[in-house]
C-alpha cells in the first residue's frame, strides 16, 4: 500500500498489515526478486574518500552474493554457523550479509574498534565459526591476537586491502566459487538470522537475537518513516558494525525500492558530507543528532542541498534547538525516530504527524506502546513512566527474539506481557511521547525526578555548548545533585572558567525549570561513549564516585 492513502496515525494503525511468507528469506525473497523484476534497477551507490566509486544493479547484487554464498560454503560455513562482520562501510558487507541469508547462517555485525578482549568475548559468548574483516592492521592485529584464546574460529577471510597470513583472500575465493545451488532447507522464520552485541551502558554486551522475520519490520522505517520511494537515494550515516546499519543501508530501503547511498569515509567529517550531499544529489537523509550538531556549525549555503526532500534522526534524542537551525537552514523538519536494538522503530514522526521539537514522536501502531510506573501501573498524560511494549496478545514482528544464551536476562526484560525497554518518557495529551532518559539514568534532586535530556536540551540552546552530558552526583542534603560535563565550542574554550559556569547556569534556569540547573559544571575534551556512539553516563558517575 502506497503511503499516500495514509492521512493519519488512526488510518495507519487500522490499514497497514504485513504479510508474512512461510520461511521468509530477504536474500531470495527480496534481493532476489528485484534482480529479477528489475534487473538494472540500481540497489547501492557506493563510494569512498579515495575517489572510487561502484555502482551495483540488483543484478549484480545477485550474482555477486551467490558467488559469495558459494565461496562461505566452500570454507564450510551453513546453516545456523556464527559469522562476524567487521566491513567498516566496505561494498562487501552489503555481499557477504546476504550471502549469508541465502545459506541460513546467523550474521553479527561488529565494529572496526574492537579489541583484542572484546573479539575473544565475542568469539567465544557465540561460537563464532568465521570472521570476515577488512584487511587493515588496527583490525587484523586484534583478531590475530584473539585467536588463541578462540577456540571456534575455523576460518578468518580479508576483504583487503592486505590478507596477512592466516587469512583467506576474499576476492581470490570468490572469483573461483563454483556456481551457488540454493540449499534445500534453508531457514524457517523462527530461525536466528541477525545478532548483535549490544554495547550497552554498563556491563558486557548483551547478545540481541532477530528471527528471519525481522526485515519485514523495517517497511515501516523505510517506507513510511523515511517516506522512500523508488527514485530515492538514501544516506544513512552509520558504521555497517551498528544496528543503524540495517536499519538505514539494507532492509528498509530495498523493500521501498530505493537505492542505498554509502560514502565509506575513514573519519567524519561535516564539510565532506555536505559536498557529497550535493554532488550525488541525495533525496533522504537519516542521522543521529550528533552528526546534524555538526552539519548546522558547517556554513550549510555554500552547498546545493535542493535534492534533499526528506531527513529523519535517530540514535539518541534530539534537542529542539538543532531542530529548529536546521529548519532554518534548509527548511527541512527532522522527524525523530526511536527504537532499540531488541525493537525496529517503536515511536516515531510520520510523514503525515507534525513534528513537535524535541518529542520522538507518536507510538508506531506495529508495537503497542504503553508508559508504566514501577509499581507496574499505567501513567497519567505527563507522567514519567518506562516505556513498555505488549507482548501478551502477539509478540509485535520486529521484536527480538531472546538475549542469546541468557534466559535469566531475557526474563528479566520481558514478563507479565511486556518487553520493558529500561527508556523512560512521558506522553503529552496528543500522544506525542518526549524522552527523558535511561531509568539508571534519571536523577532525584530534593524530591525532583530530573531527566538527564532536558537539562542538556537547555543547555544545547546555549553557543558555547557544542555536546554535554548530565549526570547526578550523591549529595547528603538533597540526595542528589545535577552535574553536566561540557564540551565547549572553539569561540569559548578560553573563557572556560567561574564566569562561564555561572552564566551557564543561569541559561538553564531561564530555558526550564529553575530546580534543574547543574550545579556542577566540569569543561572536558571529550565524552565517554560505546562503541556505537552512546554517551556513557555511566562512566562519568563512576569517576565522580572515585
């Protein structure tokens, strides 16, 4: 159903159903099928800081996942074996996941920064049986120091640009693979398709299983939250090791029938993002707030943007303020996203909702949404509660489907007819939900209950702020008090000092309540983050412990 006969959340909610075929597979059942429908249709628009550039027809796509599918099962890899990615942005990723696919094997993505100590955790917390990694010496060194303490690995693949001893060479193998035949059985839909390790805020990472159902879930963030159609080219800004991946550069999109824009770059940089923007003429555009951050410091009128037609954010809650100059900027409403790597996309803006500044969004009718007390109440509209999912009824396609190898932890999450998503919010009287922190991560100050989001949100309105983190700190009077730990923009870096501590202070307190004001300011270089770019609030409470 095109989204054009949506006018509202209520039509959406009676009208939008999923199909689900019988041992749903994306790689035959998607990839596939357009190679056939639509041989020449382009899927991936690919390029690099290097200049190269590669351009991949569904046609192609297919021939070169099978030739892959075929050179995996060459090295004995089938179904149910653990397979982990760590392809950065290379073209090979988009290869080797669907090949994957296609032979019924479970595909962890994993990032170019792991360690030495987190590949053996990885290694040996799933069984993985292959890695398949660019051939890169900050990444090769640590998955070559792994392996004696890795005892199901069986076989190490590069990509390239080196293949150190030890290790297959991608490219060679798969240009000498025999012709693919389609296993007979390949997977039901119950089956493990795609896990990740979840760098979570505290503790190891958490080990997030998705059946091979899970693509079909992304037609709503494809189509309905990107608002993707078949001409769209589509950038999402995300390392292929974090779950925005999938979310943004694969399922989604090729179900709308757009192409996946991907421009593989070492480091960040806004400028270049902006150029390729205008040079590739990119429709649709997703990101997390912290790369908007840095796109709106960028003079954004020294670039052609007029392709942009649609943006959307994601990754962590969005501060009104870079809402409202990018509005200006370009005269495009970011429409905010929420959702987990155990969820797809769970509270979001659709095409046909006005955005409000700050607010996530309305409950994506896919998940029945719902706000409890910790006495496992319902809350009132504007009080703070846990967002919650309703599994009682049906467990909501998209879902996971446990925590690997951890029942206790996937009891824990999911019980008495919920998946409790450890998020806490609150819902206003139109149903727009506004996010307020992690529940460890809220703050009691004299009887207050402050959210670590709108204390930074006041203090993101102020110039000198260019990212922060809000974090309480034990106080014997009240409790606890507000803290925020501040990276300062260039123009201020020198006025770091008492006076800028006050006014800052008193910004907040003229932008929200007087009570939520930080009354400890600490100036720093950097935030601890994860791996995939989450502050680690943690950490800093950790440290003022220490």
């Amino acid at each position: 159903m095109d989204q054009t006969t949506f006018t509202s959340q209520e039509d959406f909610k009676e009208n939008f159903k999923v199909n689900i075929p019988t041992d749903f597979n994306y790689g035959y059942d998607v990839v596939d099928v357009w190679a056939k429908e639509e041989p020449a249709k382009r899927a991936i628009c690919w390029t690099n800081d290097k200049g190269e550039h590669h351009d991949f027809s569904f046609a192609e796509l297919k021939e070169q996942t099978d030739k892959t599918a075929s050179y995996f099962q060459s090295l004995g890899i089938g179904k149910g074996d653990m397979v982990m990615l760590v392809l950065k942005r290379r073209y090979e990723f988009w290869f080797s996941i669907i090949a994957l696919h296609k032979l019924g094997a479970v595909v962890i993505p994993a990032t170019h920064l792991l360690t030495k100590k987190d590949i053996i955790y990885r290694n040996n917390a799933a069984d993985i049986k292959m890695i398949v990694c660019v051939g890169e010496e900050n990444v090769t060194k640590h998955v070559i120091e792994a392996m004696p303490e890795s005892p199901s690995i069986k076989r190490l693949v590069s990509v390239g640009p080196d293949v150190p001893d030890g290790f297959e060479d991608f490219h060679k193998g798969i240009e000498k693979a025999a012709p693919f035949v389609r296993p007979e059985k390949v997977n039901t839909n119950d089956d493990i398709s795609l896990m990740y390790f979840t760098s979570g805020t505290t503790g190891n990472p958490k080990m997030v299983a998705h059946d091979f159902t899970y693509p079909l879930a992304h037609i709503t963030t494809g189509k309905y939250w990107h608002n993707l159609h078949k001409d769209s080219l589509h950038l999402t800004i995300a390392d292929t090791g974090w779950g925005k991946a999938v979310w943004g550069k694969l399922y989604g999109q090729w179900l709308a029938g757009a192409t996946v824009f991907v421009y593989d770059h070492e480091k960040f940089n806004p400028a270049d993002m902006l150029q390729m923007i205008q040079d590739y003429r990119i429709t649709s555009l997703c990101a997390p707030p912290t790369i908007f951050r840095f796109l709106i410091r960028e003079d954004v009128t020294r670039y052609d943007l007029s392709s942009l037609e649609y943006c959307t954010i994601a990754g962590e809650a969005l501060n009104p303020a870079v809402y409202e100059s990018f509005l200006k900027l370009t005269g495009i409403k970011l429409m905010e996203g929420f959702g987990q790597t155990e969820t797809t996309l769970t509270v979001c803006t659709f095409p046909w909702t006005e955005p409000k500044p700050g607010s996530m969004g309305k409950a994506n009718p896919q998940y029945d949404v719902h706000l409890l007390r910790m006495d496992g109440s319902p809350t009132e509209d504007g009080e703070q509660g846990e967002i919650v999912v309703r599994t009682s009824e049906l467990k909501p396609l998209g879902l996971f489907k446990e925590y690997f190898r951890d029942p206790v932890l996937t009891k824990n999450t999911c019980h008495d007819g919920y998946y409790y998503t450890g998020d806490v919010a609150w819902r206003d009287e139109d149903g727009y939900f506004w996010f307020v922190g992690r529940t460890d991560d809220v703050i009691k100050s004299s009887g207050y209950r402050i959210g670590p989001f709108e204390v930074e949100s006041a203090l993101m309105t102020h110039p000198a702020v260019v990212e922060c983190a809000i974090t309480g700190v034990p106080d014997e009077i009240r409790g606890q008090i507000v803290k925020a730990t501040i990276i300062l923009s260039k123009e201020y870096k020198e006025k770091a000092g008492d006076a800028l501590v006050k006014e800052l202070q008193e910004h907040v307190k003229k932008v929200t309540a007087p009570y939520k004001y930080p009354r400890v300011i600490e100036f720093v270089e950097e935030l601890p983050k994860t791996i995939s770019g989450k502050i680690r609030r943690v950490e800093i409470r950790d440290k003022d412990k220490k």
